[in-house]
C-alpha cells in the first residue's frame, strides 16, 4: 500500500513542488496521476522510489516509511517498484537480455533464474525472441516494452511509469497503456503518470490530478477538472 501524509516537498533552491497533499493507493489499483508540466507529478514519483525525501508529512511504500528510512533500506523497497520513465533508459551496448539481466544481478538473482524469468517477461510484454537484439535494433515502442519488461523482472508489487508513452505515437501509446493495465490485472499495483488526456478518457480508472503541488480530483474516470474543485 502507498500512503502521503501531509507531505510537503521544498527543494534545496526553494521550489515549492508539493505544498502538502495526502492520498492512498491499495494493493492492486491502477491509478492515473495528471497535471500540467511543473505541478509535482514526477515528485510525487520519486518521493515512491525514494530518490526525493520529504520536506514534512509521511510518505508509506509497501511498508517502508520513506521519511525514516536508512539509505542502506532503499534498495529494500526498490526491490518492490518496477519504474518505467519516457526516454526508455535502456543501455545501448547491452542486448536486450543482458539489459534485463542486470537487473536481476543487481537483487542477486541466480543465472539459472535470470535464464528462465527473462524469456517469461519478454513474452508477457509481446516481444518473444528478441533477447541478443540491441536497443536501436528495435522500434520506439519495443524498446518501451522491453523497459516495462525490465520493470517486471524482479517481480515487483507496484509499478510506477512517469510519462511512460511521451516518445509514442498514438496507437503505440494506447497499446503500452493497455499491457500497463494487463500487468495490473495480474496483480501489480499501477501508477502512470501522464499529460495525455485523451489516453487517460479511454480507461475508466481512477485519476488524481495535480496542480501547483496540490490535489485537485481524485475520481474514476474522465479528468475534467470543475470550477469548484479548480
Ligand atoms: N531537483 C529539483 N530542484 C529544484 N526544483 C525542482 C527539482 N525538480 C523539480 N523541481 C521543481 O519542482 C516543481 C515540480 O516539478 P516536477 O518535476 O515534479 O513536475 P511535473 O509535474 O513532473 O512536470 P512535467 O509534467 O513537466 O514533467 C517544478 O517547479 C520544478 O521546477
Ligand atoms: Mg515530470
């Protein structure tokens, strides 16, 4: 379960990113977060990863309570995220298996494990067969798959995808919103951050919107935002 309590975020050059906003996502939800560009979406996403610590309030991930938390323990709720950014972030020298393997190293995964996890994943993401092909080998959306795919490896509860279909076309955007909500229904925890409204208006799933560090909606379906909640 994720839980923001009161949490207020001021960077170290005194931006105000979140001015204390509250909300919780159970086990298994697929949530939408929107706002406009500088509202504190990513914040919000790096709080989960811990690679941002709040300024004040609480911030629970999967039982770990990130305003505490030891840095040798941040790898241990890693361990239960799967991220996924826009730009892919795979490494170009790697083949696609040893980009996945890495990963799995990285948790101590055995090579007996990483043998036979690794063709699994790539078949739940629809990419059976592309292990020894580099990343610039394959299109936009293959190399978005092959990152979701990496998200997956080490089996995370929850799955965090800050702008996950900004460097898409849309019909690739729709399909990699579509195996994001496939991965959900198998279980993941599943949350997207995204500008893309007419995306967000084809799954009926909760939304929570931003705005200036604020929450402003948090409703199923559409994200029009009304006069009273602006
Ligand atoms: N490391 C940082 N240091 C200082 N200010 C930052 C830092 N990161 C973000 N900010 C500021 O905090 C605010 C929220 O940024 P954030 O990246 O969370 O927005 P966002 O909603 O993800 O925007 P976008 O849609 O453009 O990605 C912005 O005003 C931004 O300039
Ligand atoms: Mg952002």
């Amino acid at each position: 379960m994720i839980r923001l309590t009161d949490v207020v975020k001021t960077y170290e050059n005194g931006t105000d990113a979140l001015q204390g906003i509250s909300f919780e996502i159970e086990d298994g939800e697929f949530v939408f977060l929107v706002g406009p560009s500088g509202s504190g979406k990513s914040t919000i996403i790096k709080l989960l990863t811990g690679e941002v610590i709040p300024t004040s309030g609480r911030v629970m991930v999967n039982g770990f309570s990130m305003s505490i938390i030891a840095e040798r323990q941040i790898p241990l709720v890693r361990r239960t995220i799967g991220t996924i950014f826009q730009d892919f972030r795979l490494i170009s020298s790697k083949t696609v298996f040893d980009n996945l393997a890495l990963a799995m190293h990285a948790v101590g995964a055995s090579r007996k494990e990483i043998q036979s996890r690794i063709p699994y994943v790539l078949e739940l993401v629809g990419l059976s067969g592309v292990e020894q092909r580099y990343p610039d080998e394959l299109s936009g959306g293959e190399q978005q798959r092959v990152a979701i795919a990496r998200a997956l490896v080490n089996n995370p509860s929850t799955i965090v995808a800050d702008e996950p279909t900004g460097n898409l076309d849309p019909a690739r955007s729709l399909e990699i919103m579509t195996l994001l909500e496939r991965i959900n229904a198998l279980g993941a925890t599943v949350i997207v951050v995204t500008h893309e409204k007419g995306l967000v208006d084809q799954f009926d799933k909760r939304v929570i919107m931003i705005e200036n560090g604020a929450i402003v909606g948090d409703r199923v379906g559409s994200y029009e935002v009304k006069k009273n909640e602006a």
